[in-house]
C-alpha cells in the first residue's frame, strides 16, 4: 500500500472530522511512493489509483487486485493508504488520486463544506439485526442500562462528528433519553477498553475485533448497537469520486463502478479468503483475522440509508442541511 503524499494548503476542508470509520482495526500500513493518477498502462489496462483507510473493510479492494478483478473490467489499481479520512477527501478533490473509500458522512460533510464530491457505489454496510459490528459498552455496575441512561454521561468514540456520535445520539432520543445532554470524548479505539476499566469515561463505543474484546470482560456489558438502532443496515462505507472525474471520465467511473460491484459480491462470498489476507494487508494477528466479524460488503448504492444518514445529519447540525442524493451520485 502507497502512503498518500502531503495535500497543499488552502482547502477548507482540513478543519473537518472525517476519520470516522466503521469497523476493523486501525493499523499502520505498508509505505511508499504515490503514483499518478488515471491513465494507461503499457498492457492497456487504465491506470487509476485508489485511497483506502488501514482498516479491516479496505482489504476486499486488495482481494479485488489479487484476484484479478479489476484487470478484468481493464483496470490496473494501485492503492494509496491515507490514516485519516481528512487527507483522502481533499485528494480525490484535486485528481491526485481517483477514487476514495471511505465514511459517507464524511463525503457528505465535505460536500456540505462545498467539495465537488460524488458516491460511485456503496461498500460495507452494518448488520441490519443480529449481533452488529460496533456497539456501545459500559461496566456492569455503571448503571447505565440502555441509551438514554448515558444521558450527562461520558462516551468514548474515535472522532467527533461522525457516525459514532450522531448514531448515539439518534439512539439515545429514540430510546426517550435528551440526545442533547450527551457528553463525547475523542479516544483512539485501542485506548477506549482501558480507560473505561479505570473509570475514566462511563461507556465506550467500538468497532471489532475491540467490541468481542472488551465484552469478554465479565465487567463490562453492551448497551446497545447504535448503527442498528439509528439507521438499520447503515452503510459504513462508500466507494466515491470528484465531481470533475464523474463528469470528464464517465467510462472510467464507469468501468471502476462495475469492478467494485464484482469485486465487493466476491469477497463477500469469500470472506475466508478476503480475511486471509489481513495478516499481511493489516499486520493482523492471523487467528484474530479469521475470527473477525466483518460489515456486510455490497456495492448497491443505499439510497435509502444514506437519505436517513443525511436527515440524521442535518438534524443534529452536523450538516449546515440533508444532502441532494441525486446531486451526489456519481452514476444516475
């Protein structure tokens, strides 16, 4: 995986929180050189580059490339890793790179602060019931029982202004509670069980592998899955572009739009094998990566959920309001 270089100053954009993520484990990725951006390669497959977070969900674009998907759909791809969603926004913005997956609600932020961005597709999305893949938990003698018990308390997530908040605070007034009178702290997801343990913070909001960790701790329990409770089969992640490139390389977009639709179907048929590669991809302990549970990987666009993620948004002034879905879609 390639590290993105340094974006220059003057967008406004820098100032956003967009490192909310959806699940998996944060963790360093392997570095190098950026490539350019889309052209042709001299096998006359297209050349486009892709910006991952180093989280576990990215690794279906590496099962994608290793399989040899894109080359079919004639792309050759070359992934750039970003550790924050803050870097890759404004990347896909200027053409440095082609195509980003990451949190909608970042790509809807970043709209709302008046970026050109555009969803390809959708990515990953949490489990709509049974057991999700991040939820909400608190020690077993807290008090807290359900969400709107956290009201005046203090939650841990990994970024403020994401879908971690905005889905507890969703949750807490659909449970009766005054969404309003949450507290949030932002804590790195590795730090959150130990914090929580020394009573820091009253309840901590996790993705996996930390959530199964931290509630195999006969002291704490769950409160809750808030992506559930908010917007069920919540999207966590999108494939997206500029707005330039939708407009100016349709049939590129168009060729990546049909690859990830291949390529997302494949690895979720093949979990097993699309976790085999996180030991590598993530330096991923490989028992931890084979028992990971993992978001739903489905490149359908979620219109539904998004145009929920969006009202939800603009509710709690995230947002200045609900984004133009037609507006943002890359493909109509």
């Amino acid at each position: 995986m390639k590290r993105l270089s340094a974006i220059a100053a003057g967008m406004a954009v820098a100032a956003i929180a967009l490192t909310g993520c959806g699940a998996g484990s944060p963790s360093a990725a392997t570095s190098g050189t950026a490539s350019s951006a889309a052209g042709s390669s001299a096998a006359g497959l297209e050349e486009v580059t892709v910006g991952l977070l180093p989280i576990a969900p990215s690794v279906a674009v590496e099962y994608g490339v290793k399989e040899g998907i894109f080359e079919k759909h004639g792309l050759k791809v070359t992934v750039q890793s970003a550790n924050a969603g803050a870097a890759m926004l404004p990347a896909v913005s200027t053409g440095d790179i082609d195509f980003g997956v990451g949190n909608p609600l970042s790509v809807m932020t970043a709209a709302d602060k008046g970026l050109d961005m555009r969803i390809v597709t959708g990515y990953s999305n949490s489990k709509a019931t049974g057991d999700d893949i991040n939820g909400v938990v608190t020690k077993k003698d807290s008090g807290i029982n359900s969400f709107k018990d956290l009201a005046g308390k203090t939650t841990s997530v990994n970024a403020l202004k994401t879908q971690g908040d905005l889905t507890i605070m969703e949750s807490t007034a659909l449970d009766g509670g005054d969404a309003n009178a949450l507290k949030f702290s932002e804590m790195p997801f590795q730090d959150m069980e130990a914090q929580l343990s020394r009573g820091n913070v009253d309840a901590v909001w996790l993705p996996e592998p930390f959530l199964s960790r931290a509630l195999a701790d006969t002291n704490n329990k769950l409160v809750g899955y808030p992506n559930q409770t908010a917007v069920a089969g919540l999207p966590t992640m999108v494939t997206f572009t500029s707005g330039k490139m939708a407009t100016e390389q349709p049939a590129t977009v168009k060729k990546f739009q049909e690859a990830m639709t291949e390529v997302l179907k494949e690895a979720e048929d093949d979990q097993t094998g699309a976790k085999a590669l996180l030991p590598e991809f993530m330096k991923m302990d490989a028992k931890v990566a084979s028992g990971l549970k993992m978001e739903t990987w489905d490149a359908t666009f979620p219109e539904e959920q998004l145009k929920k993620l969006g009202d939800l948004a603009a509710k709690y002034k995230f947002i200045s309001q609900a984004p133009d879905l037609s507006k943002l879609k890359a493909i109509q």
